[in-house]
C-alpha cells in the first residue's frame, strides 16, 4: 500500500520531512477529490474530478513503479544469514571477523539496531568501552530502539561491569 502513496516511505521509513510533507500534500488532494466526487458534487465540473482522478491514479502507479525499480527497495536475502554468521563468529570468539561483518552490513544500513548491538557486543569484548558505549549512544537516538530498551540497557550494564573490572587492582 505503502507504494501506491507518494511520499509515504520517504516519511516513514526514512523519517525524512519532504517525504511527510508530499505524503500529507497526496493525502489531501485524494481527500478534495473524493468530496468532490460524492459530498459536494458543485464544488469541480465534472471534467475537473475526472481530471483530479486520473492525475492521482497516474502518480500512484508511477510512484510505485519507481518505488518497485529502486535498488533498496527489495531487502536482500542474505542480510539475515549474514548476521547469524557475524554471530557466529562473536560467540566463537572472533572479534575481527564478526566486526568486519557488522561494519559491512552497517555500512548498508545504519539503522539495523541488531547488527549495532552484536558491534557493540564485540567493542566490549576488546575492551574498547569508549567506542561500544558512542556506539549504544547513537543507537539509542533511533527511533526503532524503544523496542530494543532492555537490550541496550543491558549492555550499557555489561560495559559499565566489565570497565569496573578492568580498573580493580588485581592481588
């Protein structure tokens, strides 16, 4: 549905203002259409409101056309074994091969809250606490990261636990 609504994934997905405000300006003009169609009948001839339609049934299906034929438009299949291996390789202990892979699906995109968290996992476990902790930061600007509140919590606790050991004066 998201496809046929100009504007619509640009505000939603993406958060972008010029997205929200072409999705609102569609909105409206299908809004005045329909009025004009069935509630005030007077308010365009008649040639007008078929006119209105056919310019919003046009630019529907080109956006989603142009939305079908964007290259980051579909999601890609081996995102999600790329991270079970990226997982793999940080419960095996490999922190240079599963940080090279969170940072190449991060470079994709920046907003996949899981692949930071498995990042900041790695950061901890090579005791760069400054860089895991920037890192929860940024991930807690998100806005998908309400729904990950426990985990970036939790992890907040790990790092603050681990640097707490680290400065302890061994006997």
């Amino acid at each position: 549905m998201a496809y046929f609504w100009p504007g619509f994934s640009l505000a939603w997905k993406r958060g972008a203002a010029g997205g929200l405000l072409v999705a609102v300006l569609f909105a409206w003009w299908f809004c005045a259409t329909m009025l004009a169609t069935w509630v005030w009948r007077d308010w365009w001839p008649v040639g007008g409101v078929w006119l209105s339609w056919a310019g919003i049934l046009v630019l529907a299906a080109g956006h989603a056309i142009w939305e079908a034929m964007r290259p980051n438009a579909t999601p890609r299949l081996e995102e999600p074994a790329e991270l079970a291996t990226a997982h793999d390789e940080y419960l095996r202990g490999n922190w240079f091969e599963a940080e090279a892979l969170a940072l190449r699906m991060l470079e994709r995109d920046p907003n996949d809250i899981a692949t930071g968290l498995l990042l900041v996992g790695v950061l901890r476990a090579t005791q760069r606490y400054e860089a895991a902790l920037d890192r929860l930061q940024q991930l807690e600007l998100l806005d998908a990261a309400s729904a990950w509140w426990f985990e970036i919590r939790r992890e907040r606790q790990r790092i603050e636990s681990a640097r707490a050991s680290d400065t302890e004066p061994e006997e």
